[in-house]
C-alpha cells in the first residue's frame, strides 16, 4: 500500500515538540513540530504521508519542519525564555481566539496566560460579543484595547468597555497606550503575552518585544 493510501491510527508525543505516527503500514519517529495545536498537528501528519508518496525521504522531511518558521501573526513566537514567552496571532474571531488559547495551553502548560487583544471592526464586535467575551475569559489577564474601526463608522452602544463587562475575569483592563501596558507588566515576573488582533496591534510588537527583552 501507498504511504498516501495508509490511514493515521494515532499521533503520539514522545518529547515537548517531538511526535511519532502511527499508520496501518509503519511508524514515523520522532518528527518535530513547532506550531502547537491539534489543528496543526493533523495537516502536518497529512502533509507527511503526501510528502512520502512523491518520494522524498522521511529524513529530508524532517529537516523541512525543523526549519520551518510558520505564517507571520500566526502563533508567531517572538520570545521564549523560561520565565518570559511572547506570541503574536492574527486572531480576530472568537473561534480563531479560542483555538489559540488551547494550543498556547497545550504548549505551555502551568503558565500564567496574558493576553493584549485589539478588536477588529464595529460590526463584528457587535454581531459576536458574547463569543468574544467567552473566549476572552480563557485568559488569565486581560489587557483590552479600543476597537479598531478599519473602515467603518461607529456604531451606538458598541465599544472595548461594553466587552469588557461581559469578560468574566478579575484580571481585565481597559489601555490605550504601551506605557500603560508596560508599567502594569513590571509586576509580572512568569508569564506568556499574547498580542491578538487584526488591526494595528501588530506596530506594538516590535516595542513589546524590546520591553519583554530588556526585563
């Protein structure tokens, strides 16, 4: 049978970023993963078995995902220190929030999550509030800014604060500015940062990463 004809029986993980697969023919040792979730792990054991049916070997394979970077904003790591992690995602729906929260748990489990998250336009903050505050309280620290308008006009009744409300953390803040950010951070001492948005919260990141560095 076909590498690409064998169906996957299970993905087991041996080491932190390390797996083996398991099909109905063979077993894969120890290929390397660097973007957490399950989502991800599924199209790369995909990708695998489709690699092995065009003939490439199983070593030259290996050294692709090794040297693979990812998509920019998407679970882009910028830091990762014991104490200290920082990850920039592209996130905008309460959906795409919450399949980043589980990985970023799956990854790193045990740690203090905080999250910066910008929303992205009027109407879908409107139209998916209550989702958005649901994945929101995944966090353990929230740190909220205004909505970024895009094209739009605002809306009546729809703003940061009225998301806010709804968040059910005991950790959540309302800020406008890094200074802001940066001088509630200097309390913190072991955590990840999340930066999440579609708007213009990606011009924060080089100045957070200069911050987180120098901590």
């Amino acid at each position: 049978n076909s590498h690409f004809n064998s169906k996957v029986l299970k993905i087991f993980k041996n080491k932190k970023n390390n797996y083996d697969l398991y099909t109905e023919n063979e077993v894969f040792k120890d290929f390397s993963l660097k973007m957490p979730g399950k989502h991800n792990l599924l199209n790369t054991a995909g990708a695998i078995l489709s690699t092995l049916e065009l003939g490439i070997s199983i070593d030259k394979i290996k050294d692709a995902l090794n040297s693979y970077k990812g998509v920019k904003r998407r679970f882009e790591l910028h830091l990762n220190k014991p104490k200290l992690v920082y990850i920039d995602d592209y996130a905008h729906h309460p959906n795409e929030i919450r399949a980043l929260l589980h990985a970023v748990k799956e990854f790193y489990p045990s740690k203090k999550i905080i999250g910066i998250f910008q929303p992205h336009l009027f109407s879908r903050t409107k139209d998916f509030l209550k989702d958005f505050a649901k994945s929101l309280s995944d966090l353990d620290h929230l740190f909220l800014l205004p909505i970024y308008p895009a094209r739009e006009k605002p809306i009546k009744g729809v703003n940061s604060s009225v998301l806010l409300d709804l968040v059910k953390l005991d950790n959540k803040k309302l800020i406008k500015s890094k200074s802001e950010l940066f001088t509630d951070l200097d309390k913190e001492e072991d955590f990840i940062l999340l930066t999440i948005g579609a708007g213009d919260i990606d011009l924060w990141v080089n100045d957070i990463f200069k911050y987180l560095n120098s901590k």
